[in-house]
C-alpha cells in the first residue's frame, strides 16, 4: 500500500500544479498547495514509520480481536456527529480522537506523544495552552458547523489520510478519481476492498492494543456510508448505527460546510460540477443505506435526525434493542443527561439552498426516490423506513 500511496500523493501534486487550468483554482492557492504538499505527504509517511516501528516494539497489536464494533454512519450533516458524541459518553466504548487520527495512528507514536503530553503537564503546559490559543483563533468559526477540538472524539476518515483514501480531500483534489472510488466502496472490485479493509482494520487493532483490547471500538464516519457491505465483512460482530435527515436540509448544510474549505484551497464557492457529484453521492448514501438495512436488520438501525434531538433517549435505547447492544446503568444516566441537552437544540448553522444554485423543487424531484423509500421529521415517528413498496 506504500507504493500506491506515493502514486497518488505524486498524481495529486501533479494536479494542483495545472489546476488553476483545469480547475478553475486561483493561482495564488495552486502555488501555496505546490510547496505545502510535499510537506505534508513526508508528514503522512512517518505514520508508515510508526507502522514499522509497533512490528519491532508492540508486536501484541498483531494479536488483538476487534469484538462488536460500532460504527456510526449516514450522510454528511445528518447528525452522525452528535450521536458518536452521545456515544462517546459509554465507558465501554473507545473512539479516535482528532489528535489519534492526525498523530497517533501508531502504537509508537501514542506512546512517544503520549509522554510528551506528561512532560508538557508537569512543566505547566506551554504546549497545551498554545494548541488551546490556536484553536480558538484559527478554528471558533468552525463550532456552529463541525466543533473541533485535538481530544475531542473525531471521525475516522482522518485515518485513512497516509494511504490517500480520506475522502475529505475531495474538497481539495476535486477530480482524484480514486476519491470518488472510495466513497462507493461497496461497488468496487474485492481486491479494491480487501486491501482498504485490511488497511483500516489495523489502524483499529492498534487503537484497542493502546487503549485496552477489552474496550470496545466505536467509530463514526459518514463516508463510509458506501462501506456498509465491506464493514460488515470485515468486522463480522459488527453491527451499524445509521442516521438520516430530510435531503432539502443535508445537501445546502453538506455544500455550507465546505464551502470555507474550498475558498482557502483556491475555489470560489462550491464548484458546479463539484455540487452536483456531492449531490448524487448523497442520493447514493440514502439508497444504499436503506438496501443494506433492509438486508441486515439485526445488525443495522437507522435513526433519523429530528427524532435524535427531540427523542434522544428514546431513539437510542430502542436502536441497541434492535441490534442487540446492552444498555448499562453508566450509559443509560448519562444518555438521560444527553437528552435533557439535546432537546430542542438548534444549531447555529445558517445556509440557504439559493446559495449554491439549488431550489427545494429540484432538490424533491432529485431525491424522489429517497422519498420513497424514508420517512423524515414527524413523520419518522413511523419509523425510518417505509413498508416495501409503500408510496411516498
């Protein structure tokens, strides 16, 4: 996987070089993302040094069993972020956090970070007060979108940054066809998904090596809404929380949050043809979600946004009846607590569809089938999904 990853770090390098042409990117950004790339490519190599590193001195990572892991999916912006939260909060369940995925993906580099934290703890944390200062300078305007913090629980894509399958970089690499592959994992070739899988599993192997094979793994990760067979296989105990959202509300919330993004990489606005491949993949998350439910319903439970705020307690309690999780008292005080908070939060996202060129019509007549297969707001008070062949 090395090999390959170089091949695609230096293909999208290439790409940024002639992207003001081919792209459309300014030309200021191009040249910034020329020079940083390489900088930032060496930095995802030294996780393969790590990699290396744990076959020397952890070679017990090896041996861990990944027993029932929970994965938290769902289109983007449909509240995937604050179920893995709520989550988050059951002391049997460990999860990446952003620094894990941006630093730590090896034992090695846990360790060795992880005495550094000590030592910047015991000399008063100059380290810790410059990370906390950066962070509200450069990323307070994030909160109302995505809050972000470096211990705070993240999503795993982040993991997937060393091999060049994160699919965040899509914002950045808009025309990386391998990007695109891996959003639709299930539909690619078995060698495609065994070497992703494989990939992935270890990283989550060397988590629960150093945080405690007893512990059990959590995740949360809306592009792997188009791994939920590839999941499933790789994980055989696995079992699959996934979220949904009426699409008028998720696609302008999905093109609002990156819209930032795209302007500091060299894109003004959400591209055209960018938007409208977002949009069918979007389209793609809800269908294939509901197909892998409907063939899993012991090991999946959708749960739909509206109901996730307003319900908490009651949406999450019976979802790990439906796949066979256990509520323990310790979780089930603190999902009380969870829901008093969540109860009729609004967030402090503003978008507007006419923002990106899209109307609500259009958004109905494009996500029709999606309509017919969901039942969203009040209305999911049913349930998620419809009765096959139910009209909408």
């Amino acid at each position: 996987m090395l090999l390959s990853a170089v091949a695609r770090a230096v293909r999208l390098w290439a790409s940024a070089a002639v992207s003001p042409w081919t792209e459309g990117r300014r030309w200021t950004a191009a040249l910034l993302l020329v020079f940083a790339w390489p900088i930032f490519a060496l930095l995802q190599l030294l996780h393969g040094v790590g990699f290396l590193l744990d076959d020397l001195l952890f070679r017990g990572w090896r041996k861990v069993e990944v027993d029932r892991p929970v994965f938290v999916v769902g289109p983007p912006r449909s509240g995937t972020t604050h179920l893995h939260h709520v989550l988050s909060a059951d002391r049997r369940f460990t999860t990446f956090r952003t620094w894990e995925c941006l630093f730590g993906l090896s034992v090695t580099a846990r360790r060795l970070l992880g005495g550094l934290a000590a030592l910047d703890r015991a000399i008063g944390r100059p380290l810790g007060r410059l990370g906390g200062a950066f962070g509200r300078r450069f990323l307070a305007d994030m909160d109302d979108v995505h809050p972000f913090a470096m211990d705070a629980p993240e999503e795993d894509f982040l993991a997937l940054m060393p091999p060049m399958q994160c699919f965040i970089l899509v914002a950045v690499f808009p025309r990386a066809p391998w990007l695109w592959r891996t959003a639709r994992l299930d539909g690619q070739p078995d060698a495609e998904r065994r070497a992703w899988a494989r990939y992935y599993r270890n990283c989550v192997k060397r988590h629960l090596y150093a945080h405690g094979s007893g512990m059990r793994f959590l995740s949360k990760n809306a592009s792997f809404t188009g791994s939920l067979e590839t999941l499933l296989e790789a994980f055989p105990g696995a079992v699959l929380l996934g979220c949904s959202r009426d699409p008028v509300r998720t696609v302008p919330s999905q093109m609002s949050s990156l819209a930032p993004g795209l302007s500091v990489v060299g894109f003004d606005g959400v591209p055209e043809d960018l938007r409208d491949r977002l949009t069918a993949l979007l389209k793609f998350y809800y269908l294939h979600q509901a197909e892998v439910a409907e063939r899993h319903p012991d090991r999946v439970a959708l749960l739909d946004n509206h109901a996730l705020r307003d319900r908490l307690e009651e949406v999450v309690r019976d979802a790990f009846e439906r796949v066979g999780l256990e509520l323990t008292p310790q979780f089930a005080a603190a999902l009380a607590e969870a829901g008093q908070a969540s109860r009729g939060f609004r967030s402090g996202h503003r978008y507007a569809l006419s923002d990106f060129g899209l109307d609500e019509g259009r958004l109905q007549r494009e996500f029709a089938p999606v309509y017919a297969r969901y039942r969203f707001g009040d209305e999911a008070e049913a349930g998620v999904l419809r009765p096959a062949g139910a009209a909408a």
